[in-house]
C-alpha cells in the first residue's frame, strides 16, 4: 500500500483550534516534524484540513 510522508512546513500559531488539534493527531508537534501514514480517506482528509500548514509526498 502506498504511504504518505507528510512534514509540517508552517506553524499552527494564530491558526483554529480545528487545524491545532488536526495536526496532534496527525502526530506533528513542530516546523519540520516528519510523519508516515498509510493512504487511507480519512488521513486524506485531515491533510487536506491543515494543507496550507504541511507538504506531503507519496513514497512506496
């Protein structure tokens, strides 16, 4: 199954408290943390909650 690197690239500081909490359960703390999930709809979702904030590629 295809994975997702995902890397935090901004901070959540001044953002919601929707995108805060989204960010903690995707397992990112601070700028530059680093997280592998699977490809599944709802990590899809929470990437596309906090897109502006992260950067995301596939890797095998």
């Amino acid at each position: 199954m295809v994975k997702l690197k995902v890397t935090q690239i901004r901070s959540d500081i001044g953002g919601k408290q929707n995108q805060r909490d989204t960010l903690r359960s995707l397992g990112l703390k601070r700028i530059r943390d680093v997280v592998v999930k699977e490809d599944r709809p709802e990590f899809r979702g929470m990437i596309n909650t906090v897109a502006h904030l992260v950067t995301v590629e596939e890797v095998d």
